[in-house]
C-alpha cells in the first residue's frame, strides 16, 4: 500500500493534509469535552440540592428521634418531623435526578458536537487517500506487468492535457503506434506522476 506520492510537492501537501486534519479531529474532540465539562457544572445546583436534602431528612430525623424520647408527648410530636424528614429525602433525590439528566444531556451535547464533524473530515481524508492509493496501487501493478509501460503511455494519451503530451513529441500518437520506447516511457511517466508513482530506471 502506497500512502504517500514518490514526488517531493505532491507528498508534501499530503502530510500537510494529514496534520490538518489530525488537528481539527483534536480540535473537535477539544471542544466536544469543553461543551461536557461546561454543562456538567450545571449538576453542581443538583449537589447542592442533595446534600441540603440530605443534611435536612438527617436533622429531623435526628430531631424526631429526640423528641420522641420526651414522655407523654414524644410520640405524637415525632409524626411531624418524620413527615419533614420525608420532604428532606424527596429533595435529596430531586438533586440526584438533576445530576442524571445533566450529566446525560452533557454527554450527548458533549459527544454529537464532536462526533459529526470528526466523521465529516474522516470521511473526506479517507476517500482521497484511499483513491490516491488505489490509483497509485493500480499504476504500480501496471509498471511490473510486461505491458505496462505501452499501456501507462496510452493511458496517458487518453488522460492527460494536449498541451502536456505535445512538450514530450508534437506526434506522441504516431510515436505510440511506432513503439517508440523514449516516448512511451515520457507517457508513461506523465501517467504514473499523475497517480505519484515514479517510473523506475
């Protein structure tokens, strides 16, 4: 598998693309994690809500517990204060239902922010290099088969610009149909460049 062309310009832009692109996927994973952190901070009102729940069940529980002790009256001023300490226990789990939700949509936020963008920009590396990779696969395969060259010198007359084809011979068809080796193997190298492969020696 070939990554990365044999000429100097076209692999330099294509490390090139690969850091941008290594950098905007971090850059996203980045932004994804600032977005969960910054919406978890919001569970800190449900903390807050729990412990005071809690802190408020224990006291009158506590209270109750007491106060139950108290002959002749303990047991009928108890009913009150277990009733409190009941709201105290409803409050505490109202705190730990607001911690969940926050902590699911954190992470949901957190995670589709990032997501998308991070497959959009693999999805886009990977279909031009996986062409550049079958294209230069291909002319490789091309180059060791005995037919190679003569093929890459017509594939080059079907693909590149006149203009290109006219700088190698002004009659590079005719210099084909002769089998003129020079000319083929300047096609050819036109072709395999296009694909960043260099035609070997």
């Amino acid at each position: 598998m070939k990554l990365y062309s044999d000429f100097g310009p076209r692999r330099t832009r294509q490390i090139l693309a690969d850091v941008i692109c290594l950098a905007l996927v971090v850059g996203w994973v980045w932004f994804g994690a600032t977005i969960y952190g910054l919406i978890s901070e919001l569970a800190t009102f449900g903390r807050q809500m729990e412990d005071a729940g809690a802190g408020f069940r224990a006291t009158m529980t506590d209270v109750g517990s007491t106060l139950a002790g108290i002959p002749l009256i303990g047991g009928a001023i108890q009913v009150p204060f277990d009733g409190a300490s009941n709201a105290g226990g409803a409050l505490e789990d109202a705190g730990q239902s607001q911690q969940e939700v926050i902590q699911q949509l954190a992470w949901t936020l957190g995670v589709g922010v990032a997501v998308l963008p991070i497959l959009m920009i693999l999805a886009l590396w990977l279909f031009t290099r996986g062409r550049f990779i079958r294209r230069a696969g291909r002319a490789k395969a091309l180059v060791s088969s005995g037919a190679g060259v003569d093929l890459l010198a017509l594939r080059a007359l079907a693909n590149q610009k006149i203009s290109t084809i006219a700088k190698v011979d002004v009659d590079a068809m005719g210099a084909w149909r002769r089998g003129d080796g020079t000319v083929m193997r300047q096609l050819a190298a036109l072709e395999l460049e296009s694909s960043g492969v260099r035609l070997r020696a």
